[in-house]
C-alpha cells in the first residue's frame, strides 16, 4: 500500500471519529450556548439578557460562520468556538454566510430595575380590573367577578360595603370555573360633575334572543347616589347596549374611554373553539362585518341610547357601524398608552396568545391565523404552511406586535394572555413608556401566573421579558391589571380558577428599595 492511500485511510479514521466523538454526545446546548450541527443552529432562537456573552459551538465536520449584521467568526472548523457579548438590547439575526439555509435568532432582553408585589387588599373573589374615578377623592374601583365593584379608598381601606351590586342580575356563574359576570368597568371623562359610569356583564339569555344560546352581554350606565358617593344608584340603570352570545366563554369584557371622549368595548368571537359552530357564521364571527362579536366597538355614549361617531370606518356602509376593529377571538383586556395606542391582548387558541396594536378598520386575523402564524380550525394544534393575507374585501390581515407560545404546546409560556398597560407613573422612571402584562397561569389545576414587561426597540420590534418580584413567580391565577390616578399600576390574582371563595388579592407593583 502506497503512502497516499495510508494517509488518506488515517484521515477517513480520524474524521470519522471526530464525528462519532462530536455527533454522539448529548445534543442539548447549555444555557448561553449554540451548538452548530447537523447543519443547523441548536437552539436556532435564545433569549439572554443585556450584558451576556452567547458561545457557538462547530460539532459538523465542515466549517460554518456565524454571520449577522453587527458580527460575523468567519470560518469556524470542526471543534471551533465563536463568542459574543449582546451590549445592547435587540432582536439579532443570524446566519452561516456558506450555507445560506442555516438561520438562527438571539432576543436581548433588559431588566434595570427589581420589582416587588405590595399587598394592598385581600377578601375578593376574583378581582378583574381596578380603575380611577379620576375625580380628586383617590378612590380605586375594584370590579369582581362575581357582580360587585368594591371601594379601595385614599387610605387603602378596602370599604365594606359595595360601590355596586349586579348579584341579582348576572348569570348564574360556575365556581369552578367561568368567564361570565362582571368584566367590565368604565368611569365617564366628566364623572366628577355628572357621575356617569359604565358596566358590563352578562345577563341570562334576553327574551326573543336565538334558541339554545348561553346569555346575553349587557352594556349599561349607572349613576352615583345622589346622596352618597360611595354608592351607586341601582336604579338608575340605563341600558345602552346588548349582544347575544352563543357559548359562555369568548366574552371580551373591557370597557376603556379613548381621549376621542367615545367607549371602545372588546367583544369575543361568541366562545366554544375555533370560531365555528351553532351561532358562528361561515368563516368566523371575527372575520364577519355582519355581527358584533369577534370585535372592537366605538360607541358614543352622550346620545341616546348611544351614537355612532362620525369617523367610525363603516359608518358609510358595508359592516355594522359600530366596529372599530375585528378580527379577534377573545379581546379580554385592553387599555391605552399616553400616546392614544389601543393596546389589545387577544387570548388564543391552541398555540399561540398575542398582543395587538389596534387601528381603525384594522383586520387583526382571527380565525385565518392566531398570532403571527396560519390557522386551521379543522386542526388547531398545527399551524399551517400557509393562509389568506387578505380578508375577504382584500385588506391586509394586521399582525401582532408580539405573540408567545400557549402553554398546551411545547415550550409555551401560560395558557391565557392578561393585557396590562403601559407604565406612565413617576416612582420607577426605568419603566415609563414600557408595557406591563401577565399570563393566567402556566398550570390548569395551580395557579402560577407570569408578569411580563415589554418594551418597543429601534426596529419596532416589541421585546417581553418576564419579571419575578420579590425574585419568585406569581404563585396565583393572573386575573387583570389596573392603575390609579398617577399611573402607578396593580396587579389582580386569586388562588381559585374559578369564581369562588375570597382569595382575590389586590398588589402595587413597586421597584425593590
């Protein structure tokens, strides 16, 4: 045997082994770690925070590059190391500059500041949003679940009695678990003077509504008490609007008023799964311009029974007049930033929970996608490869701003999206401007909710980062959020998946000292 083929034998041998030694060891990358191999990225998107180095790891036999727009290896050989310290925040992409197929993505996130949960009042039920009267007295308003709004005075005195009380005229609701009651709670621009505000729950089904349907969703007005002002007059309720529903769930629920002066309400897609079925029309209730559900209204509530503004996008025909948005699925909380951006988290299917920023006419997807990615009712566990871009009158379908995997698959973070608002108070100057969030729960049968903080970076991107105060997890079911007067913002929890027992509790997100 020549010397050539002696060589070229060691060489096979050598290669061959490198590849056993390199191939065969576990595939699972350790945390800040890429490991290059099988010609791909492993994992191909890692999220660290500002300030971390990431560690490329070459396991082929070829060499690689590890190439983006603000770094590159050059050739990496078999065995070969590559690594990078993130200094900034952002989203980064990247490739092998020799084998264009192979992509990856490093998500820099940033927390300046350590957060802690203040316990401000417990002995609710399931708390769902707490809001400002925004009249000069500091009153929070604390809507539950189960029909009452309670009364978080000055003092942080949680008042005995209630503010008001629907018990007698919601549904029956079920104590393990429901999404019917009181959900929503809005105080008119000019309370102060004319102490107007506005509620909205469910009510049993309304006569003449479609047989067989679950309820009724009821938009009214009350008036403060005349002669007290920590009570409402139940009698003067004014009833604005209503909207069948056909299953219980999918309700929406959040009343806010935009700096317009007008009501913006979130409607669900009439609840069951997939947006089909008895009281569902053909493609989606949110993709349909014939119904309410499915959809952001615009009402204005200083007509009677209410009004329809002016610049409402189908005042001039071709939808019901008073949709502002559609396409969602269950809209269930939203709020505004200083700026006038409606900011909508719509809960998701099977896969994939997501915030919206809303503009008018918008057609945000549902049922043709759920979040970013392509739906297919007859199989919600899977994304399809491809999907419509275009509704059914040829407008581009909106993405989110961001999305995040449902804890029913692999990988995924909660199992319901809990919109917050966007931080506009002065004691954590770190978190003005950015947007405060939550999940549900991670857990169907314990709560373990998640707090997230987001923010916008320079290429519009938004970033989420969870956030463990008081350096621990949300050991409760993430019910809502709210602020006060000066936009210092509350967290709402309760220990019980459903309406039941008192373990609503009220928490001031504040910094750690």
């Amino acid at each position: 045997m020549n010397k050539f083929w002696i060589i070229l034998i060691l060489a096979v041998v050598a290669i061959g082994g490198a590849w056993w030694f390199y191939g065969k060891r576990s595939s699972k990358a350790e945390p800040g770690t890429v490991l290059i191999e099988n010609f791909r990225f492993n994992p191909e998107k890692l999220t660290i925070k500002k300030g971390e180095t990431v560690e490329w790891k070459n396991r082929d036999v070829v060499s690689h590059t590890v190439t983006s727009s603000v770094f590159d290896s050059g050739k990496i050989a078999l065995g070969g190391v590559f690594r990078y310290t993130f200094g900034e925040a952002g989203i980064y992409e990247y490739g092998c500059s020799i084998h264009p197929s192979m992509r990856g993505l490093i998500e820099v996130v940033k927390n300046e500041g350590k957060l802690v949960l203040n316990l401000v009042a417990g002995g609710l039920t399931a708390p769902l949003g707490i809001v400002s009267s925004k009249d000069g007295t500091g009153r929070l308003f604390i809507a539950d679940q189960i029909g009452l709004v309670r009364i978080l005075d000055d003092k942080g005195v949680l008042k005995e009695t209630p503010f008001l009380d629907l018990r007698a005229k919601i549904t029956k609701l079920d104590a393990s678990y429901d999404e019917r009651g009181l959900l929503g709670l809005a105080f008119h621009p000019g309370f102060k003077d004319n102490g107007r505000f506005f509620v909205l729950y469910t009510v049993p089904l309304k006569t003449g509504g479609p047989a067989g349907w679950d309820h009724t969703n009821r938009i009214s007005e009350f008036k403060v008490d005349k002669t007290n002002p920590d009570r409402a007059s139940i009698s003067s309720e004014r009833i604005v609007l209503e909207i069948n529903h056909p299953q219980s769930n999918h309700n929406g629920g959040q009343l806010v008023f935009g700096k317009d002066g007008y009501l913006y309400i979130s409607s669900g897609d009439g609840g069951g799964a997939n947006d089909v079925g008895e009281g569902h029309a053909s493609g989606g209730n949110g993709q349909s311009l014939d119904t309410l559900l499915g959809k952001i209204l615009r009402i204005d509530i200083d007509a009677s029974p209410y009004g329809v503004p002016r610049d409402n996008p189908f005042v001039g025909g071709g939808a019901l007049s008073e949709i502002f948005a559609y396409g969602f699925r269950n809209p269930y909380r939203m709020s505004f930033d200083e700026s006038g951006n409606l900011l909508v988290a719509d809960v998701g299917q099977n896969r994939w929970e997501e915030i919206d920023i809303v503009e008018k006419g918008g057609n945000y997807g549902w049922n043709l996608k759920e979040g970013t990615h392509c739906f297919d009712p007859k199989n919600p566990n899977e994304n399809p490869a491809s999907c419509p871009k275009t509704g059914k009158q040829g407008e581009v379908l909106i993405s989110p701003i961001m999305d995040y995997l449902n804890a029913q698959a692999t990988g995924g973070i909660g199992h319901a999206v809990i919109g917050g608002l966007v931080y506009r108070g002065n004691l954590m100057p770190w978190l003005k401007g950015k947007y405060v969030f939550g999940d549900w729960s991670k857990q169907l049968n314990a709560g373990d909710g998640s707090l997230f903080i987001a923010e916008k970076n320079s290429v519009g991107i938004w970033q989420r980062e969870e956030v463990f105060p008081d350096n621990k997890r949300i050991g409760a079911y993430v019910r809502g959020f709210g602020e006060d007067e000066s936009g210092e913002i509350y967290l709402l929890t309760s220990d019980m998946a459903g309406p039941s027992a008192q373990t609503g509790k009220i928490f001031k997100i504040a910094a750690l000292d």
